[in-house]
C-alpha cells in the first residue's frame, strides 16, 4: 500500500508539472537538438592535427548543449558510406542523421603555386545574403564627443585578409600548399550562415576561431528568439523611440529600421513591481546589458542605484534630461553592404532580482557586456532559470541598421 500511495504521489506531481511548464519543457526539448559539429570533407584532420584540435575545441565550447564530438561524425561517414572522402551534400546528409542543428564543413585542396597566381588573394568572404555583419551599431555621445559604448573591453580575434606572397627570390619556383574551405551551414533553415573560399593553411586556425566567435551570437539568438511571451498579464509597454537627423520621432515595438545618425532611447512602463532586464544582442556577438546599467548612479537623485523598477512608472533610457545620448554609428562601406545588419532587444520581466547575471557573466562600466565566448553559455543558463519561476515576461526588439548611403 505505501509503495501503491508513493507511485500515486510521483504521478500526481508529474501531471502538475507538466501543467504548470508545457511551454518551456517542450523548448527545453528543443534546445537539447541544438548541436554544432565540424565536418571533415576529405579526411584532412588527420594531417592538420593542430586544425582539429581547434575544431574540437570549438564543439566543446558547447558542451551544455548537448554537442556531438568530431570524433563522432568521422564514424558515422564510414557507418553511413563507407568512405571519409565526402562532398559537401554527402557531409550535409551526415549531419542531417546526426541530427545536428549548425554544421561546419572543412575541405582542403593541394595547389600548386607558381610566380603565375602570386598575387592572387587567398582570402575571399562569401557575399551570402543571409550572412550577418561583423559591427558596432551604436556609440554614446557626451556633449558633441563621440565614443563607443561598446569597446570597453577587446574585441575579440578578426580575420585577417593579409596577402601571403612569394618573395622574389621564390619567383621561379613551384610548389605546393593546402587551401581550406568552410561552409558553415544551419541545417534546419537550410541556409549558409558563413562560407570562406581559399584560406592559407596559416589562417585556417584563426578562422576556426572566427566562426566559434560568430556562433556565440547566432546560437544566442536562437535561444532568446525561442522564448515565447507568456500569457500572464504581465506588460512591460517595451519600446524604442528613434529620432532622426531632422528630428522626426518614432516609436518601435516590434520590428523597424534606424539609419546612421538616428539617436535611441528605450521606453518602458510595467504593470508590475519587479526587476526589468533589456539585454542588446548585436550580430557582432556583443551582448550588452543596457538595463539596470550604472548610468542611473548619473542620473538618479542622491546618488542611488535602484535596480528595481515600479508598477505605473514611466521609465526611459537614456533619460530626457541626461548629458548623454545613444546614436547610430555609420556603418562600414564595404562589398557587403547589402547584407542583413540586424540587431536584437530582449526585455525580460522577473518578479525577483537575479544578481547572478551580473555577478557571474556582465561586467565593465556604463553597459555591462558579457565575454564574447560566453554569451550562449549566458542565454541557456537564463533559459533553464526561467523554466523554474512562472511570474516573468518577455518582449523583443529588432532593428535593421542601414547606412546613409545605402538608404538614399
């Protein structure tokens, strides 16, 4: 009988459990498929230990989602075909049974150089239109003197295009180098994220390294993107006011686009006591923390940091009456200033303050941001958290940042 009453008991808070979280243990369910894996076209990893030692330290970055290891896809192409010598659709299948979401694939080709193709660059970035820019949008203004909110701290490795030419003294010589191609791939879209033609067996590494950086912010979004707003009667009233250059105002609360020169500020206005939390995701793979920041010590009477925020009250970042404003950087022109520039803003609602966010993953002064190789890490982790608290909210942002130019 006591054992009939315990099974009766486990069955009763299972039932309520799934009453009470539908939504997010199926999204949890969901983020458990999120996998990156690097994928070895033509068995060259054998021969460039030191690149798949950087590609196995990029799944493993990921290891609280669940990754698939390289040394798993290498088994699954001869289980599957039979051979370790795949094309890019071949890899693709491979990574479909695998049930990975993000695949990278790494081919080598053995080139002859001759004083012929010495002046060719190696280094060629893919003009996807799906492909976000590397960039800082915004920059903060102090009475006319501009500085960018969001070089606080370095900004992580950039790929170098630099020409690797034979010396004069090798012009009449012939020899042979291998040239890497990556294309990383989500395979649930179904879209190239990032592709590289050509690259020297010297900057494969760093560009291992550039795409891992790359999917720190592509991951997060995901994760953020799949946070669905609840059905609790919770408003937060999130918004973004742009004014223009000829001062034109207008509000966003959903989607829009600002333009170079724009000023922004975040308006929002709770129904509820508690804590907001206005997370700035840009495709750059900053994540800043625009909300609570240490600008209000500036603007707050007495001096205070008041974290939380009231039911009722109007708030806006930066205040009217501040000596600061948030404006839109112009954007680099480049061969790529067709492509998608869009940033993400998520403000998350919760009942009680959550000070591990800033203790464990933002620091710095004025807006905190998080490292660059930790902000997927961040996201799952505030994820999970919110599955356990049922009094909290979510409303998004996003914004397409164009240039000047390309606007007229």
């Amino acid at each position: 009988m006591k054992i009939s009453n315990i099974l009766k008991y486990i069955i009763l808070l299972t039932l309520l459990s799934l009453s009470l979280y539908p939504a997010e243990k199926s999204d949890i369910n969901k983020l458990k498929k999120i996998t990156v894996a690097t994928i070895d076209l033509d068995n060259h990893f054998k021969i460039n230990k030191d690149l798949r030692k950087e590609a196995v330290r990029t799944i493993n970055r990921y290891h609280y989602l669940k990754q698939k290891r390289t040394i798993v896809v290498d088994r699954e192409k001869k289980k599957l075909l039979g051979t370790n010598e795949l094309n890019i659709e071949e890899g693709l299948t491979i990574a479909s049974n695998l049930n990975v979401r993000i695949a990278i694939l790494v081919d080598s080709e053995r080139i002859l150089i001759t004083n012929e193709n010495t002046n060719v660059r190696r280094n060629t970035l893919s003009n996807n239109p799906k492909e976000y820019r590397f960039s800082n949008n915004y920059k903060i203004v102090f009475d006319s003197a501009s500085n960018n909110i969001f070089t606080n701290r370095t900004s992580g490795t950039n790929l170098s295009l630099t020409n690797n030419l034979i010396s004069e003294n090798e012009s009449e010589e012939e020899r042979y180098e291998f040239r890497y191609n990556f294309n990383v791939v989500d395979i649930e879209t179904d879209n190239i994220l990032k592709e590289y033609k050509s690259i020297s067996s010297n900057q494969a590494i760093s560009t291992i390294q550039g795409i891992s950086e790359y999917l720190e912010a592509y991951l997060s979004k995901m994760i953020f993107d799949s946070f669905e707003e609840r059905n609790n009667n919770i408003e937060l009233n999130f918004e973004i006011e742009k004014v223009s250059s000829d001062n034109r105002t207008n509000s966003i609360s959903s989607r829009g686009e600002v333009t170079e020169g724009d000023s922004i500020s975040f308006k929002f206005s709770p129904n509820r006591d508690g804590y907001l939390y206005i997370f700035a995701l840009q495709n750059n793979g900053n994540m800043i923390l625009m909300h609570p920041n240490d600008f209000n010590n500036f603007v707050n009477t007495g001096n205070i940091q008041k974290d939380e925020i009231e039911a009722g009250k109007n708030y806006i970042i930066p205040p009217e009456d501040s000596k600061f404003r948030i404006v839109v950087s112009p954007l680099p022109i480049d061969e790529n200033s067709e492509i998608e520039n869009i940033d993400s803003f998520y403000a998350v609602y919760m009942r009680r303050n959550q000070k591990w966010i800033v203790g464990q993953y933002f620091s710095g002064d004025g807006f905190k941001m998080v490292s660059r190789n930790r902000t997927t890490e961040f996201t799952f982790k505030l994820k999970k958290a919110l599955k356990l608290k049922y009094e909290w909210q979510i409303e998004k942002i996003y914004l397409n940042v164009v240039s000047k130019l390309k606007d007229k």
